[in-house]
C-alpha cells in the first residue's frame, strides 16, 4: 500500500515538474523544476531499492550538470526569452501528431496490460544492492566504464576548448 | 507495483521531453528536454533491472548519466559559444552552418 | 539596475559601484568599475562627497582659528596638520618657535603618525580579511588617544597647536607615560608581524599586487609610504627637516618590490622608528618656554610661502598667500598627500581582481576627509 | 511494530531537528564569544549573564524585522533561496551517527536516524544541492554584488567538492563501506582513527570543508568588505536568518561528517586500550558531540586568524593542489590496499 502511494506521488510529481520545465517562460524557473524533476526521480530510483542509483543522480544530474544549465542560463541571461518569434504551424502540427501516436502507443499498453496482468516483479532483493553494482561495473564492464571516463575527459577538454573567449 | 507502472511513467516522462524539444526554440530548454528523455531512459533500465533481480540496469544507467554529464559539457560550451558569435540562443537563428 | 535592453549579465563588460556606501572605501570613496569576469578592466575614482569647502572657509577666519579647521581634514591625524599649518605661519611672519614647542611638536607628530598607521594596519588588515588586526591595532591606537586627551582634552580633533608653540605645557608625568606607551607599542608590533608578515595567505594576496615602480611613482607624484614602498628615498624629515628632526637620529625605510607587501613592510619599519624617534625627544626634551614671540594681532605681512610636512600619510604642504592687510589669508591651499596619493589608484588596480581593488584602496591609506577637504 | 517504525524515527528526527536548530542559534553565540576573546573584546555581555541570552535576542529581533524584496528581484526564487539553503543542511543529518545502538527504556534504540548504506554519497550529494541556494539568492536579487557572489560561490563549491568527493573515495577504500556506521564500526576493528591513517585525507577534507561552507579564510561569496555581504545582501528579517541558519548548519555537518570519518565518531579516545576503559563512563554520543565541538572550535579559529584568500587563489588552490593531492592519495590508498 505504502509503495503504491509513494510510486503515484513520484509519478505525478515527476510529470508535473517535467511539463513545468518545457512550459515556463521563464528559464532559470525551468531550470529550477528541472532540479525538481530530477530529485523526484531520484526519490523514485530509491524507492525501487537503487539507492546507488539515486544518490548518483542526485550527485551528478542535480548537483553538477543542472549547476553548469544555471550557469550558461545566468550567462546569456534569458530575462528576455528569445522564445517569441515561433513558428506555430509547424511545430504544434507535429508535437500534435507525436502527442498522438506516443498517447495510443500508451492506450495499448494500458490494454494489453488489462487483458493479460503481468506476473508481479521478482522482487529480488539483491538486485539493488550497491555491491551488486560495483561488481558488475568492475568486472564485466571494467572497458566501458574505461571508455566512459575517457569520454567525459574528452568532454570536458572540449568543453573548455568551446568556451574558451577567443574562439 | 509492476513494471508497467515505472514503463508508462517513462514514456510520459520521455513524451514531455519531446514536446520540450519540438516546441521550444530556447536551445537551453531544448537541452533540458533532452536530458527529461534521458531520465525516461533511466527510469525504464532501473524499472527492468526491478523485474529480472539484476543490476545491470543499473550500471548501464551509470552509464547513461556520464554521457550525458560529457553532452551537457559539450553542448553547454557549444551554446556559449554559439551566443558569443551571433548573441541569441534562438535555434531558429541558428540554422546556417556558417555566417 | 536599470531596464534596458542590455543583458543583466552578458559575456562583455559588467560596470559596478563601488561606493560611496561600500565598507571598504575608506569613507565615502566611490570608485566605478568596469569589470571583464572579476577583472577591472577599467575604473573611475569619483571625489566631492565629502566635500566642506575647508580651504574657501579659511580665507574668511582669522589666522588663529584656522588651526581648528584644519583638524577635520585628516581627522586621523589632526595634530600633523595642526603642526604644519603653524609652520607655514611661522615661516609666513618668520616666528623663532623655542626649542621645547619643538620637541614637543616632533613627540606628537610622532604619536600621530603611529595612531594613523595603527588605523592604517587594522583597516587594511580588515579589507584582506584579517579581522583580528583591526581590534588589536585599535587597541593601541586607544592609548595613543588617551595621551592626546590628557594633553589637550580631546580625543580626535585636538586643535593642539597655536602659532608659534604650543596651547599649554605638557601635564606632569605626561612624558613617563609615553615611554611607557613605547615599550608596550613595541611589544605590540610583534604581535601584528606574528599575525600578517609571514602568512602565507597575506603574503599571496599582497605580493607582486599593484606594483607601481619608482619612476611612475614619481611622475604621478606620490608621496609618504607609498612612495616609499616603490624605492625612493624621500622624506622630508630628513630632506628639509623641521621641528626638532634634525636633533633626531632615525632612518627612513624604503621597500624594493614596489608592491602593496613593500608598502606594508614601509610602515611597519616606521612604526618602529616613530617609537625610536618618541623615545629620543622624551628623554632630550629640553626645559624652557613653549611659545615663541608671537605679536598679539596675527596679521603675516604680504607674501606667500609653500611648507610641507611628512604627514602619516606623505607630503602635506600648505601654501598661504596673504595681503598683509586683512587678519585672513587671501589664498589658502592644501596639498593633501591622500588626494595625490589617491590619483594612483585606476593605475594600480588596472587588470587586478576585485578583491585586489580594496587591498590596494588601504594600501595608499586615503582619508577621504583631506581628499575632498 | 508502529512504535519501532512510526514513533521512534518521527521522535528521533524532532529530537534531531531541535537540536540542530537550537546549536546553530548557539554557535552563533560562541562564534562571537570565541572571536571576541581572541581580539581582546568580551563580546555580547547585555543579555542575561555573560549574553548567553543573546540567540534568543537575535532570533526575535530578526523575526520581527521587516522582510524586504527588491522591487526588480524575481519574487518566486527570491522567497524559496533561503530554504533551497537550509534544507540540505538539515536532511543531511539523517545518516550522522551521534551513537550506536543503546538499550532506552527496554528498547534497542540506535543513535542515528537511519543507516543508508551508501551513507557517505547521501551526505555528498545533499550537499551539493545547497549550492543552489547561493546561486539563486544571488541571481533572483537582480542586483550587481550578489551576482557576483553568487558566481564565486557557485564556482567555489563545484570545484571543493571534487576534491572532497575524491578524499571521500580514499576512506572508502579505507573502510571499505559507505555507511557512515559502517565505517565508525571499521575504526572501531581496526583500532585506529582514520585521521592517522589518512593524514593527508583528513587536510584536504577539513581545506575542502571550510571552502565548501563558505567559511574563512574561503568566505568569497559573502566577503562583506569586497562584496557588501555577497549573495544576501539584500535580504533582511528572517530570509536572512536562514543564510546563517544554513551556514552554520553546514559547519556543524562538516564537523560532524569529520568526526564520524576521521576521529572515530562516538568512539572514546582509545577505544581498544582497555586501562582506559572508566572513559566509558562517559555515554558515546557525548564523545561525539565533543569531537565535532572541537572541529567546530577550529573553524571559528581560522576565521579569527586567517587573512582572506583571493577568488583566483582560491580556484587554484582547489584545482591545482588539492584535486591532484586528493587524487594521489586515492591512488595510494588503493595501492596499499591491494599490496596489504
């Protein structure tokens, strides 16, 4: 029962922030419920038991990417969005038709899962278990997780690079 | 709670993204949007490592958020740079590859 | 902050206010900044706020009362200027000034000058972040008031001197209390060395920080430490004494990095030789009166002479011109060493950080009572 | 079944939350009193005996002033900035361990509020969300000193917390757990205090602590005589209040978060010398406050002393000695782990 509440607040708040965060005007308010969003999301990562997971999302996303969004937003200051030259048919025409095609794919879900329930998960304790993880992440993927480091090193030699003044 | 829920969950999630990205001409919230699309992800790889009691759902989602802290870098000093040349960050001001 | 169209904060130049309302202006300095990140790119000293018209109100006192108006120029140390006011009459009407007045006026200058400095070191100290400098130097600075006070009753503004010698004689014991005062003031200065000289921290934010070498020095006309700090040997205690300076033996300290660390190190050594200096004229103070020939009506026949002092602060010159005729002066001018000492600032903190802008405001030690006067 | 998972956690969090609260208003007290004795002053002296009464004096005279908001601020983040501060201060201590688990009343009853088992990357990422509050507060004033500061702090606490993250890595290989109890039970076992087995952890953690709350010799982002008070210039009454409510809330975490890691938590001096065993005498949680009381004796030390580093000096400090030495030290304490 505990569970179920706390699945459906996460999820209406998770929705909520998101569509706050693509509405607002302002930006740095956008930026403010993506921050949000995200501790929602975090929140619900340790509601499914990936504790790891979550404090790494709040560390990494909250914490550090959405500081650098901040930044760049307090930067090119967006008190006066550029937003207002839009070009209208286009775009509502076709977020309508995504809109659709994402909502029917959802209806089906929604039916096929009333028509035949899926088993309940195997709940397997372990699964979120840090050390599990680690494990994983040291072993079978230790090359990924290599390549992944030496990704963000590149990242962020580009990033200065970018945002160096003489460009 | 069963898969499904985290499953319909994420694709809301990702849906609100893709409107974010569609509708938006601020490149900044355009970036945000992206990163909402990603969150889906994630929820549905922890959603899949739930159901099958294994946590490689939850290295790969590892794996999702470092690439997307080097795209956030990366793309972040594009924007900056971007904003210094041409002092918008309207993507519809954006379309020629070189002015 | 104003409406327009211009980004709040773009990748360009950001303009800020320092002042008049700042705490680390030094009074009602303001100095606008034209900031590239936290870098001055460029900077604009703007004077007058605390502007009373001192020189034009002289010209209509009569030659005694100007002594009290000249207090409330440097108010951190009026009795210097009260000193080189009744010099410059002196050397006006060519008044002989007995040797004790001299001495006496050599002791207090002296004491002022380490009250100054100790106002000086607790402020720049302050500005750099070192809190506990400031209560400690203020601390000593108290007693200095206290020795003033019992002299002349005043703690600030004391109007200590009249034209050719001295108000009163010194109270009994006076002279034992201050080389009482000396021995604790050289106890003290250890103490603010053990706080600041070797820190590293003071070290990183004063050295190689608004260097300004001696020939530039010169040309903009500083004077005082400052000057000093930049290596050149000037002081006019020892180049045109006055007093009873020729009487003493002191050196001058002079700095040769030319940087906000020199100029520290400047004063610091003066502290030890004003307390050298104190110590000499206490014990030679000679017996005998303490005002000089001085006619009943002070009218200075017509001509005009320039006199400048040391000041805590650098060059404080006076240049009179009077008509011979009324008991004003016709024209009164001030040279004040903060207001020419001031003109080196958007040079110094060119291309420096913010944070560096009010290291070196305290480190030309401006009042900005003198300053705009 | 209600009593062990309802009552005594909502119990332990009031009790938690109170005193927190009440020692932050404290600290306030002591920091004035610790830095007037060291410069020859008394201090508050008015209210009550030696000012003892004097939080109590500030927190009602803040309380009642008026809560200003500047006409061009963005009123929405103005207001929240201050909380956006002291919550993360707060949740943090969920996984402090004041104690381990003591027998009250007939009842096992732990001294801590729970124990996650990635404790130490609960604590970390917490904190990083406090940044927000200086950066908004800063933005949202629309004035040109906060946005300064707030820039400044902004920088400062991402890059200090990469290298307290990454002297956090070390005594995770120390420990070899992230639970904070976890690794207090480790000191225990292994009969040391990390603090001297990882020295040089230690330094750039307390280095690191002072930078990341904004403390001196660090205290950029409010450096009142550069920036007039910095990102909370222009708050007043209580939304000002909670900036310092934060701050010290964050020197008492650090202490805290210290203490736990580094000088063996609620641990006695000693804990394996058994001639030294009437110290236990003394109930741990007291040991623990006295510990984090000294670390938090040291921060207002520093401030007493130290001169202010400059913005640059700051971010090279971070970047350029601390972040390679912290690494070095991961590097090392990996080594030593593995040859051992």
């Amino acid at each position: 029962m505990a569970d179920v509440i706390t699945f459906y607040t996460l999820a209406a708040l998770i929705l909520i922030f998101g569509l706050l965060v693509v509405t607002t005007r302002n930006t740095v308010h956008s930026v403010l419920f993506l921050v949000a969003d995200f501790l929602a999301v975090a929140m619900l990562y340790a509601s499914m038991n990936s504790l790891f997971v979550a404090a790494i999302q709040v560390l990494v996303y909250a914490g550090g990417i959405v500081v650098l969004y901040l930044f760049v937003v307090m930067l090119v200051n967006l008190k006066r969005p550029p937003e207002e030259v839009r070009d209208p048919a286009r775009q509502t025409g076709l977020g309508g038709v995504l809109a659709g095609v994402v909502l029917a794919e959802l209806a089906l879900i929604a039916v096929a899962n009333a028509l035949d329930p899926p088993a309940t998960d195997a709940a397997s304790s372990t699964a979120g278990l840090t050390e599990q993880v680690g494990l994983a992440l040291y072993t079978d993927y230790l090359i990924p997780f290599e390549v992944a480091s030496v990704l963000l090193l590149v990242a962020m030699v580009g990033a200065i690079v970018l945002a160096r003044r003489e460009l | 709670m069963t898969s499904t829920h985290y499953l319909v969950l994420s694709a809301a999630l990702f849906m609100i993204g893709v409107f974010g990205v569609v509708t938006r001409r601020n490149i900044v919230i355009i970036f945000m949007s992206i990163e909402l699309m990603l969150n889906a992800v994630n929820i549905n790889l922890i959603a899949f490592s739930l159901q099958w009691g294994n946590s490689l759902g939850q290295v790969f989602t590892i794996f999702v958020i470092a690439v997307a802290a080097a795209e956030a870098a990366v793309g972040l000093g594009i924007i900056l740079a971007l904003y210094r040349n041409k002092e918008t960050i309207n993507i519809d001001e954006m379309n020629v590859m070189k002015w | 902050m104003t409406t327009d169209v211009r980004p709040m904060f773009d990748t360009d130049e950001l303009v800020i206010n320092m002042g008049p309302q700042h705490p680390s202006t030094h009074g009602v300095l303001r100095v606008v900044l034209r900031l590239d990140g936290e870098r001055v790119v460029g900077s604009d000293v703007v004077i007058g706020y605390l502007h009373r018209g001192i020189e034009k109100l002289c010209e209509s006192r009569d030659w005694t009362q100007i002594v009290l108006l000249t207090d409330r120029m440097d108010y951190v140390a009026a009795a210097t200027n009260n000193i080189g006011y009744c010099q410059t009459v002196e050397k006006l009407m060519s008044i002989e000034v007995p040797r004790r007045a001299r001495y006496v006026r050599t002791i207090m200058a002296e004491l002022q000058r380490i009250a100054s400095h100790c106002l000086w070191l607790g402020t720049h100290a302050m500005d750099i972040g070192a809190m506990t400098v400031f209560l400690y130097a203020f601390r000593e600075r108290e007693l200095i008031l206290d020795l003033f006070e019992e002299y002349c009753g005043a703690r600030l503004t004391y109007n200590s001197m009249r034209i050719g010698g001295l108000p009163l004689d010194l109270p009994p014991g006076w002279d034992r209390k201050v080389l009482g005062f000396c021995d604790v003031m050289e106890q003290k200065l250890v103490e603010y060395e053990e706080l600041l000289t070797n820190n590293r921290i003071w070290l990183e934010r004063t050295k190689g920080i608004g260097v300004i070498p001696a020939e530039e020095a010169v040309a903009i006309g500083l004077s005082g430490p400052p000057l000093r700090g930049s290596g050149v040997q000037r002081d006019i205690r020892k180049d045109e004494p006055y007093a009873a300076y020729d009487e003493m033996r002191f050196e001058v300290p002079i700095g040769k990095a030319c940087d906000t660390y020199d100029r520290y190190l400047v004063r610091l050594e003066e502290f030890r030789q004003s307390v050298r200096i104190i110590r000499q004229a206490v014990e030679g103070l000679p017996e005998g009166p303490i005002v000089g020939k001085v006619p009943r009506l002070i009218k200075p026949p017509a001509g005009e002479t320039y006199h400048a002092i040391e000041s805590p602060k650098g060059e404080l010159g006076y240049f009179i011109a009077a008509d011979g005729k009324s008991t004003a002066p016709y024209r009164f001018r001030v040279r004040p060493p903060s207001f020419c000492n001031l003109q080196a600032l958007p040079r110094l903190i060119q291309g420096h950080l913010v944070a560096d802008v009010v290291a070196l405001i305290g480190s030309i030690d401006v009042v900005l009572g003198e300053v705009d006067r | 079944m209600m009593v062990d998972q309802v009552v005594i956690p909502a119990l332990k969090i009031l009790i938690v939350l109170n005193a927190v609260l009440v020692g932050v208003t404290f600290m306030v007290l002591l920091e004035r009193k610790v830095i007037a004795w060291t410069q020859a002053r008394l201090g508050p002296m008015r209210v009550g005996p030696y000012g003892v009464l004097q939080p109590i004096a500030d927190v009602v005279k803040l309380m009642t002033k008026e809560d200003i908001t500047p006409v061009k601020a963005d009123r929405w983040v103005f207001s929240v900035a201050p909380l956006i501060a002291l919550i993360p201060a707060l949740i943090v201590f969920a996984v402090i361990p004041f104690g381990p688990e003591v027998s009250l009343f007939g009842r096992q009853v732990a001294l801590y509020i729970t124990d996650l088992n990635v404790g130490l990357l609960y604590v970390v990422s917490v904190a990083s969300i406090g940044v927000y509050g200086i950066i908004l507060a800063g933005w949202a004033s629309n004035s040109k000193f906060p946005l300064l500061a707030s820039l400044r702090a902004s920088a400062q606490l991402i890059s200090y917390e990469v290298a307290v993250t990454m002297t956090l890595v070390s005594m995770i290989v120390s420990a070899g757990t992230l639970s904070m109890v976890g690794i207090v039970n480790a000191q225990e076992s292994q009969q040391v205090w990390y603090l001297f087995v990882q020295p040089l952890a230690f330094f750039i953690f307390f280095v690191g602590g002072l930078a990341e709350t904004n403390r001196a010799p660090f205290d950029m982002p409010e450096a009142e005589q550069e920036l007039t008070g910095g990102f909370h210039t222009e708050y007043s009454g209580m939304r000002f209040a909670l900036f310092f409510l934060a701050e010290y809330a964050n020197m008492i975490v650090v202490s805290a978060v210290a203490t736990t890691l580094f000088l063996g938590g609620w641990l006695r001096p000693f804990p394996n010398v058994a001639a030294l065993s009437f110290l236990d005498l003394v109930p741990a949680w007291c040991w623990f406050l006295a510990k984090t009381f000294v670390f938090l004796y040291i921060f207002l030390w520093v401030r007493a002393t130290l001169p202010r580093y400059r913005y640059d000096q700051l971010m090279r400090l971070g970047w350029k000695v601390l972040i390679p030495l912290a690494i070095a030290n991961v590097v090392v304490s990996g080594l030593v782990k593995v040859l051992l």
